[in-house]
C-alpha cells in the first residue's frame, strides 16, 4: 500500500518555518565567524607584520602606523562581532602559523613567491601599492643602485620594504611609524625614507612637502589580502562579507587621505612644533 503524504498547509509551513531557521542559523553562524573548535567567544586571531605598542600611559602619544593591516583586522572583527587578538608573524612564520591554527586570519602583502600564496584563500582587501622613497628634491640620487650605502629609513610595519632596502645595499635604519622615518628625511639623517608609492604620492599633496617629494620609480605593486585556511570555508564566506562592507574604492581614498594628513601632522609636531613642556 503507497503511503498517504500529507500535504496539509500546516505541514507545509511547519516545514519552511523549519527551513528558513536552518538557514538564519547558518548566516548569523557566518556574520559571527564562530571558530571551528566551538567556542563562539574566543577572540579572532589575526596574524599580522607588526603589532603597535599598547600605550605606557595616558599620555603615550600615539602615531600612525604604516601598513593597513591592524585597521583592517579591526574592522573584520568587530563585523564579525568578535574581539580582535593581534599576532605578530614573521615573512616566513605566516603560511604555517595558519597551517597550525594559531591564527585564523592573515592580513600581508603577498606576492606570487610567498608560500602562503598556495595554501591560503587570499581575499583581497583593496589596497595594493609598490614601494618608493621620500628625499629631497636636491638630492644626487637618480637611481635604486645609486642607494648603495646611504642611510635608508624604514618603518618596522612593512617588511617588505625593509628587505627591499637591504637588496639596495643601503644602510637601514628601522623607526617605529612612518612619522619617525620622515622626518629623518627632513633633517639630513636619512638619505630616503622608503614607503608605501600610494601613501607618498598623497603625502607629497600636503603643505610643505614639496621640498622633499623626489622619488624613485615604484616597484609593482603587491595587494594586501586576507588569507584564510582554505578548509574553513565559514570563515572565508564571513570576512568576504565584511570586506565588501568595509573596504570599498570609496573608503580606501578617505583612508588614503587622513594616513597622509594625520602623518603631515606628526612630522610637523616631531619637528617644527615648539615644545609645550
């Protein structure tokens, strides 16, 4: 005997009610990014180039930093409804750090060589840019080779540039932020301060910075991107959706814009303002 379906409107609406809460549950799962080991309040843990000193006290100036990556983390966290647990990687610690599950996330410049390339889901951000310097206008370097043993300064945050300066043969000097490394450039210390090309070309637009906007033609550019375990596919789904809320052309250009403003100021208090003390 065929056994009678019931096709009753009640079932019917009892099971799309059912369907419709498997499927909110599934996407509140995502925006939240639950981490794969259950435990929905365990801090997001991002890997990244450089983590900012907490500040030593109240009055701890604090100086704007030289990549995006600890913004950016920031912001996926707080999409994801989750706190944010920075973890400081080296070049060559990021691939199997992600690997190991000591982090969840990876936010760097990476390029083709990087062995993360092949094993992470690289999400990008919408930030890319190659490296140049700051010097002055009057100065007699025409050429990267002609960097070789000049003073270069160097902001602790990109490590790419760091590496770069020494394939120059240049002599590195490491500061903290990029405020720090220009305005060494400002004063005779440094030779050239390397940074980001998209960042300079923004900071050169600011007063007084004519003087000290000659360059170097840029190296291609190397996306920032968020890499994710290509097995956590949860994970993946809910950065996609936090990145297309936070890091869009239009966002990117006003973050472009206040980096080279707020940087603008700090040089200016480092070097020009009086002392208040």
């Amino acid at each position: 005997m065929t056994e009678a379906r019931d096709r009753s409107p009640r079932r019917w609406c009892t099971i799309r009610s059912g369907s419709l809460l498997a499927a909110a549950g599934l996407l509140a799962s995502l925006s939240a990014g639950t981490p794969a080991d259950g435990a929905p309040n365990a801090p997001l843990r991002v890997g990244v180039d450089f983590v900012p000193p907490a500040p030593a006290t109240s009055e701890f100036r604090l100086y704007t930093p030289e990549s995006f990556d600890v913004l950016i983390a920031e912001k996926i966290a707080a999409q994801l409804g989750r706190k944010l647990e920075l973890v400081q990687l080296a070049t060559q610690d990021r691939a199997s750090a992600l690997s190991r599950h000591d982090v969840e996330i990876v936010l760097a410049r990476v390029d083709d060589t990087d062995p993360i390339a092949a094993e992470a889901d690289l999400l990008p951000v919408g930030f890319a840019s190659g490296a140049t310097v700051a010097m002055r206008t009057d100065t007699d370097i025409d050429s990267w080779e002609d960097l070789t043993g000049r003073t270069v300064c160097v902001s602790r945050g990109n490590s790419a540039s760091r590496a770069l300066a020494r394939r120059s043969g240049a002599i590195v000097r490491i500061e903290d932020t990029p405020a720090k490394s220009l305005v060494l450039v400002r004063t005779g210390v440094c030779d050239a301060a390397l940074h980001d090309e998209q960042l300079l070309v923004r900071l050169f637009r600011e007063q007084g910075w004519q003087k000290f906007s000659a360059t170097l033609p840029a190296t291609p550019d190397v996306a920032l991107s968020a890499a994710v375990d290509k097995q956590d596919m949860a994970l993946a789904g809910a950065v996609k959706l936090a990145l297309a809320k936070i890091a869009t052309p239009a966002a990117w250009e006003q973050l472009k814009g206040k980096w080279a403003r707020n940087v603008a100021f700090e040089v200016y208090l480092d070097q020009d303002a009086p002392d208040c003390h």
